[in-house]
C-alpha cells in the first residue's frame, strides 16, 4: 500500500511501485479531470501541481510522490488562484476541443502562484503544454486576465 495525498486528502492505493501517478489519479481514484495525452510527458495533457510545481504526471512513479501535496483539476477552483484562472478560461472562451485544457489551467494556476505578475515572457517559459487547436493566444490572454 502506498499513500498519496490528491487535493487534500490522504488515499491508501494498492499499486505497483512504478505505476505512473497519472494512471493512479485516473484509474485507482476515479480522478478523471487529468487526461492521458502522448505519455511521454511532451504534451501536457496529464499537468498536475506536486507541491505547487506544474508536473507532467505520466512520467511520475506513484512511489516519488512520497507525503507531496497533489493537486488535480478536479479540485483547482478551490484554491483563490485556481477559481481566478478558470473564471478567466471561461471569460476569454480559451477552449476548443478542451482535451488540454485541464492540463493548460494547472500549469497556469501554478505559474500564478509562483509569480503573481508573470510578463509575457515569463508566460512563454512556463505554458509548455500543447494545444492542436492553437488556443496560444488565448491562453496567454486569459492568464494576463487573471493576473489581473
């Protein structure tokens, strides 16, 4: 047995050593919200915050995670920063086809927690996750939004 902690609570999974947290999120907790992109943590798709840091959790071994604070989608807008960005994902119509976009708000809601105030540069460096639709631009808007 392995415990993790995922949005403020403490789970006991029974799970091999390696299994990606991503699969454990999914699969073992019913935690949906993180999708499943290249599995290669190239795309984004699966970004979590481990102990507030953006993470790709396809690559993450359950076993890593250790006592770290996990936060998912299915919770971000409990947190002040997290609601702040969604409420301007939605203002700003960021979404498309969506598939990314739980990955995309959990990378910005983490770089607005590390750096309230992020230029366009520094949004550059930190959303790294891809989008098919393009949805770049708007991307950056909402987060100058909620920045805002």
């Amino acid at each position: 047995m392995t415990t993790i902690h995922v949005n403020g609570r403490a789970y006991e999974v029974a799970v091999e050593a390696d299994t990606p947290l991503l699969w454990v999120l999914r699969d073992t907790l019913g935690l949906t919200g993180t999708k499943y992109g290249c599995g290669i943590a190239q795309c984004g798709a699966c970004t979590v915050m481990i102990d507030g840091t953006a993470t790709r959790s396809c690559q993450v071994p359950v076993d890593s995670v250790g006592a770290a604070d996990i936060r998912t989608i299915d919770a971000i807008e409990e947190d002040p920063v997290g609601r702040k960005v969604v409420e301007a994902w939605v203002a700003t119509q960021v979404p498309q086809c969506g598939y990314c976009q739980s990955g995309q708000v959990m990378a910005a809601t983490a770089l607005l927690k590390s750096n309230p105030k992020p230029t366009d540069g520094d949004i550059a460096d930190a959303m790294t996750n891809l989008c098919r639709c393009g949805t770049y631009n708007r991307v950056a808007s909402a987060i100058r939004q909620a920045a805002g």
